[in-house]
C-alpha cells in the first residue's frame, strides 16, 4: 500500500493520482477561510473516492457541521498508528464490496418522480450497472424481472409498500428488501423489520446512508452465496464419501454388505 502525503488541498489535487487513489484523509481546518472552496473542488474532482476527515480532540464538537459535506466518516487527529492501519484496511475492504459485485440487479421503486431523480443522482457513480426505477408497483409486477436488492417506499397509492413487499417475499424469498419512509418512529419500524422487510432507512434520503445500506445489505448476499457455495462443495464432497464407502475404490464396483 502506498501514501502520498500533501501539506495542503491545492497541493494534493497536484501529487495524487486520482484514478490510483482509494482513500482520501484531509486534516479539518475550520480556521482557513478557502477550506470549504478547496474541499469542494477536490470532492468534485475526486469523484467517487471515499473522503474520511481528520479532526483534533477539541474539534469533535464540529462533527455536526462537516456532515453537510458528504464525507464517508471523520478520525480523531489522535489515533494509534496501528489502530489505523486497522481501519485503512476496514475501509478498503468495504468500499470494495461494490467494485466486486457491480452485477447485482437493484429496483428502486417510488412514486415520486422527484424521489427517484435525487436517488439516481445519489448512485450515479456508485458502481452498481443493473439499477431499475419504478414508479408504480403495478410496472415491478409487469416486469417478471428478479432483483438482488429492491428499495421500496412504505407509502404509495393504489398498491402499498407492503403488498408490494409481500409478494416480492413470495415470489423471490432470497431477495434484500429495504423498507423506506420518512416515519421513524420505533413501532412503525420494528413492525416493518419484522413483517417483511430485511433493512429500513428514513427519508429524506442521505447520501452516505443510502450507500451504506446498500453496502451493508451487498454484504448479507455475498456471505449467503458463500455459504451457498460451500453447502454445495460439502455435499459434493459427502455424495464421494458415500461413494468411497459402498463402492470398491479400484473397479468403482458397487461393495456386497
């Protein structure tokens, strides 16, 4: 793993290679006047590379105020060095999940128009290439198409979210369904989590949470087609135990008991 160090953002869009670079760390500085410019442009050239804020003990108090700027987490200024290390390698490792499995199907249904444009704006350069949008859940049962992951709002007319999740359940019981609503109190979304839904997220929808769901639920679907994939190399390897055990292992004869 290699580190390019700058002493400040101007300098850095000079020395680092954007395509080349996975991580970002920038040192806060609430007291730069061209900080909040300099950020920005560098977040726009950055593109889709995780930005993680740097802040001194006594900074901690402005966690709220960097929030706006879209960065995926801040550290304490503080840190042991092999503490980061640790998550310099966390990180990695979770904002490769998507880069891995950019052929997971994900439908996104809402009836509104502008609900569904903030979102395809959120996941323009996330990686994902098999992204649907429906505004009516009458169009995901025209569709006959089975997705790894929908996003379904709670509130729609006609048809609810939770008919519509009721028969994803049925018809693809392996699918990550993301319940999604702008009511958060704790009964609303405890019945929802227990009725039909594997995950929730408030609305309006947040940038960063949206992607941190999306990655969190990645993860429960790869580790169930690991696990998948291991059940089937067991019983492979169970089926030539049988075999070994009945039938002789030079002529593959069938043994008398």
């Amino acid at each position: 793993m290699e580190y390019v160090y700058s002493e400040n953002i101007e300098k850095a869009k000079q020395e680092i290679n954007i395509d080349e670079t996975e991580l970002i760390f920038i040192m806060f500085s609430n007291a730069e006047d061209t900080f909040e410019d300099q950020f920005r442009q560098l977040q726009k050239e950055a593109k889709n590379i995780p930005i993680i804020l740097v802040m001194g003990a006594d900074e901690e108090q402005l966690y709220d105020i960097v929030l706006f700027r879209e960065v995926v987490d801040y550290i304490n200024a503080n840190i042991e060095i092999n503490e980061l290390r640790e998550y310099i390698k966390y990180r990695l490792e979770k904002y490769k999940l998507i880069d891995k499995n950019t052929n997971i199907k994900l439908a996104i249904v809402d009836d509104s128009a502008l609900e569904l444009n903030i979102i395809k704006a959120m996941l323009k350069d996330s990686g994902l290439n098999n992204i649907k949008y429906f505004d009516t859940p009458e169009d995901v049962f025209e569709c006959n198409e089975k997705f790894d992951i929908y996003i379904v709002d709670l509130v729609m007319p006609r048809i609810s979210g939770r008919k519509l999740m009721i028969k994803i359940r049925k018809d693809n019981p392996s699918a990550r369904i993301i319940a999604a609503s702008a009511l958060d109190n704790p009964q609303t979304v405890s019945n929802v989590l227990l009725s039909y839904a594997d995950d929730y997220i408030i609305k309006p929808f947040k940038k960063e949470l949206l992607r941190a769901r999306l990655k969190t639920n990645i993860r429960s679907i790869v580790n169930l087609k690991d696990i998948a994939k291991k059940n089937q190399e067991l019983e492979i390897l169970n089926k030539k135990l049988e075999d070994m055990v009945v039938k002789d292992g030079l002529t593959e004869i069938y043994n008398h008991k």
